[in-house]
C-alpha cells in the first residue's frame, strides 16, 4: 500500500479553518509565498534575475512522498519542472501586466494551465507547509 498513492490531496481552501495546532498559521503562509511570486512577477522583465527567482518559487518538485495524489502507477509524480513554472509565470506576470496584484489569483492556475490540477497543486502546498508537516507529523508519531 505504501507504493502507491492514496488518490487523495491537500485542498488549500481548507487551510484558513484548520484546528491542527501546526496547521494554524499554514493559510497566511501559503499566502505569503504567491505574494512573494506576485511581487517578483510584478517588477521583473522576462530573462532576469527578478524572473528567475519568480520561476525558482514555482518550481516544484513531488512534494514530501506522502503517498498522496493521482499517480497510477506508484507514488512518483512530475510536480512543476522549470518548463511548466516558465508558462505559468508567463501566464502569473500577464495577469499583473493588466493590474491585478492579489495573490488569490493563483487559485486560477488550474484554470490557466492546463496541466495543473489538485494532484501538483497538493504538492506545491506539501512543499510550502514541510516544516508544518514534519512537526504534525513527530507529534503525532510521538
């Protein structure tokens, strides 16, 4: 059971009204990590270094190996590779180009790319929120 994925993933809309006492926090910095991309995107010219630290942030690997997600064959996932972070900056830094600088829009991403769904979206959230996930987890193992 462990080599293959639950078929379940992270909904960061549940994140505002989480009671785990590791989780509690885990919204704001979800929040702060997209206005940070949003920040970059906005003042960054396509090719440099503002941009390549925005397209670092949306780089995502698997995320924690947690068994969670959509893989039909064992628990390996693509995550964001630097080609899907380029058009989704891409994407992030023509919805700032137009005036809109609200970090909900990355809740738009699914619609916006359409390689993206819960499944990488689960990921980025399990790598943003690691250190809450390594904590719930040694308290609850403990």
């Amino acid at each position: 059971m462990l080599d293959y994925d639950s078929r379940l993933h992270i909904d960061p809309a549940l994140l505002s009204n989480c009671a785990i006492p590791e989780f509690r926090g885990a919204m704001k910095k979800v929040t702060e990590y997209f206005d940070n991309v949003l920040k970059l995107a906005t003042l960054a010219s396509r090719g440099d270094k503002l941009w390549q630290a925005a397209l670092k942030l949306l780089t995502f690997g698997e995320g924690l190996q947690s068994g969670l997600g959509y893989s039909t064959e064992g628990t390996r996932g693509s995550g964001i590779g630097p080609r899907m972070a380029a058009t989704i900056l891409e994407n992030i830094k023509q919805i700032v180009d137009a005036g809109i600088h609200d970090s909900k829009i990355f809740e738009l991403v699914p619609v916006i790319e359409d390689k993206i769904g819960a499944d990488r979206i689960s990921d980025m959230i399990s790598i943003i929120l690691k250190t809450e996930f390594v904590n719930y987890t040694l308290r609850v193992a403990s």
